[in-house]
C-alpha cells in the first residue's frame, strides 16, 4: 500500500513539475506590487506578459489606481500589443488617497510573442496618476474543453 501511494506521489509530481499537464503546463504571470506614480498624459506600461505558444487564452487581469485631485481623471487600458482591449477612466470625486480597484477578464486567441499589458496616465498634466498591485495572469485554453456566450451588456440588459 505503502508502495502505491509512493508511485501516485512521483507521478503527480513528475505531471506538474514536467508541465504535461495542461491546467499548470503554460501559465504565464506578471505582476507590479509597488506604487508608481505619472503626471503623463501619455500611457505608460505598468505590467506585461507575454504568450509563450498561440492559442486561446483566459486573460485575467487587475490593478489600483488613484489619484489625488477631483479636477482630474486617472486613465487606464488593458492592451493587446497596440490594441486597447479593455479602457477605464477614474475621477476621485473627494480628492481622496485612497485607491479604486480594477478587473478584466477576456478569451482571445493569441499568437506566440502576443504581449498584454496595463498602460495608465492622466488626463491632466498638473496631476500626478498613481497604480499599484498590478497583476496579469494567461492562462491557455489549449486542449481545454470551454463554453463561451453572451455577458451583460448594456445591449441585453433591458
């Protein structure tokens, strides 16, 4: 018994560490903790990843932004090379430090060296944008058995 239970052991190991296994083989993560701050009216790159292979892939991405001032907008995009895939404004309405947090989810077919990335600035100059615990996951959906359908939209919410 003992034996059998050592064997299951080195083969799940053997699986996992060796990236067979299509649920832990590919899965590509990013991240950017820390505070960083841009009075740009440019996007400037928070995070990216990068496709190891093509394929389809659940994209699962968020972040924190701020900004200090109720005269200006943090602004902010999920990109796919130079593709805006996801874009996001923010006013902090009480000129509060405290911080709104972000998600997106996506299915899409990337190509092998397709990057994805969190990109932010500010609508006004004079303001300083702030973005922090910025996070991409790609997951492949290769030999993964997925249904998808129609999400909530403005268009089928009525």
């Amino acid at each position: 018994m003992k034996r059998g239970i050592l064997i299951l052991a080195l083969i799940i190991i053997g699986i996992l560490v060796g990236g067979t296994s299509v649920a832990w083989g590919s899965w590509r993560y990013a991240e950017s903790e820390a505070e960083t701050t841009t009075s740009s009216t440019a996007y400037v790159t928070k995070v990216k990843e990068t496709a190891a292979s093509g394929g389809d892939y659940l994209i699962l991405a968020s972040w924190e932004l701020g900004i200090n001032d109720t005269a200006a907008f943090v602004l902010s995009r999920v990109m796919r090379n130079s593709t805006t895939i996801g874009d996001y404004t923010l006013q902090t309405f009480d000129g509060s430090t405290r911080y709104r947090t972000f998600a997106f989810h996506s299915i899409l077919n990337l190509a092998a060296g397709d990057s994805v990335k969190i990109t932010y600035a500010t609508n006004n100059a004079l303001y300083s944008a702030r973005i922090k615990r910025a996070r991409i996951l790609l997951v492949p959906l290769t030999g993964m058995e997925y249904a998808t359908g129609t999400g909530l939209n403005v268009m089928n919410l009525g």
